[in-house]
C-alpha cells in the first residue's frame, strides 16, 4: 500500500523486452495488462482475494476505459501505477489510475468504470454485493467517468483482419482476457503508419464478452483528426468499439 493513505494501491513494474515493440515502446497491451493487475491487488487488499471472488460466483466486468500518455513506457523503464476507487454510480464502480516513471514524471492517466457480475447468471449487481467494504478516495481525481466511445457515423470502416478466440487469450473467467483487445486494436496498423505515430491516447467501450471459437472480424477508420476507431463484431454482436489517437 501506499505510505500516504491506505486508499491509493501502489505497485512497481519493470519493462522488459517482451512488453515492448520493436521501436523499443511499451505496447498497449502491456499497459493495460499492468492496470488490470493493480486493480486484482488493489481488491485483494481489501481482504477478498481474485480466488475467493470466483468461488462465490462474482467477478469484475470492465466497461470503459480512458487512457491518456503523456509518453510510451520504454525499455527498462521503472514504473510506479497508483489506482484507486473513486466512488460508485448506481452498479458502476470507478477506478481511476496514475502511471510514473523512474523519475517520478507522470508518463499516463486512465479512468475506468467497472460493474460488479454474477458470473454464471451475467447479471450486475449492486456494490454491496462485494464481500468487503471499500473505502473510496478523492483526494485526486483523473477526471469524471469515462463516455462510452461512439464510433462517427460519417467515419467508413473496412475489415482490417479477422481474429479467432484461443486458449492463450482466455481470462480466468473464460472469456478473451480485457487486455488482449489492445492487441485487437494496434493490430490494425500497418508498420509504416507505426512509424509516423505515437499513441496518444486510447478509449475503449466493452460491450459483449468474446469466447473460446469467436471469430471477430476487427474493423478500422482512417485515422483523422478525431482519432481512429475499432469496432469488432460477428455477425449482429458487436464486441467492442474504440478509438486511438495519436502524436502525428
């Protein structure tokens, strides 16, 4: 725990040589692997751990996301991510996080809104249905609670690739792990448009969960000025939208 006040959860990461590209760059993915982790500790040290909450049937359901650099991780970086809770909504729980280097420079910001589930029913309930009391904090905020991503309507997409749900994707709770749609998205960019970019920022809305044998057919916009947006779908289900924005 932090020294400052037992409300902010503090962990440090080392960036290796498998969380980055080949620009040397912290990928996605890797980024947002690292906030789930904080937010499984962050609950644990509550007193009820991740295993615990799946033996009683519940678990978390990630939402939507916002995620602002100020720059990429890199190589052998030493980061330092503070996440907590910052209060509820009704049955939405929001998380805010912030991510320091080795330094102490704010190198990223994120919010995040989260639903408690009864796993088996897929039904979300209401905060005290967790078997723990939190406390929430505000004596920092990230902002107010992040907007579901609305892809322009007068934006086109076309078909990028299509990806097949396998065993090294699945989460604990067998549905494709929440970080894993990073990849979905920086996977739809070609290597020269690697190299004329950097990721800004990335917002993501979850709104079906992908299993074992999904095929999702991953679609893209041009990149323009209000970034570019992802939709994967199968059929009338659509998995997720998103929207990357970059340092031109």
């Amino acid at each position: 725990m932090d020294n400052l006040t037992h409300l902010i959860w503090t962990e440090q990461h080392s960036v290796h040589a498998s969380d980055t590209d080949y620009r040397s760059q912290g990928k996605l993915a890797f980024v947002l692997d690292m906030m789930q982790r904080a937010a499984d500790s962050a609950v644990g040290g509550l007193g009820v751990s991740l295993e615990q909450m799946l033996e009683t049937g519940i678990g978390w359901m990630l939402i939507t996301l916002e995620l602002e650099f100020k720059r990429m991780p890199r190589s052998k970086d030493l980061l330092t991510i503070h996440t907590w809770s910052k209060g509820t909504k009704g049955a939405l729980w929001q998380r805010d996080y912030r991510i320091f280097d080795g330094n102490q420079m704010e190198i990223a910001n994120a919010r995040s809104l989260w639903a408690l589930v009864d796993i088996a029913k897929r039904k979300i309930l209401r905060p005290s249905a967790l078997p723990a009391k939190v406390e929430h904090y505000n004596g920092d905020s990230v902002g107010g609670m992040p907007q579901k991503v609305r892809i322009p309507p007068e934006l086109s997409l076309v078909e990028a690739y299509r990806y097949q749900v396998r065993y090294s994707g699945l989460d604990n709770n067998s549905h494709l792990n929440n970080a894993r749609y990073g990849e979905l998205c920086t996977d739809t960019l070609s290597l020269k448009e690697w190299e004329q970019l950097e990721l800004a920022s990335f917002r993501i809305s979850y709104l079906q969960e992908a299993t074992f044998g999904d095929e999702i057919v991953i679609l893209r916009t041009p990149i323009t000025d209000q970034g570019m947006f992802v939709r994967g779908h199968s059929g009338g289900t659509v998995f997720f939208e998103a929207c990357l924005k970059f340092v031109l």
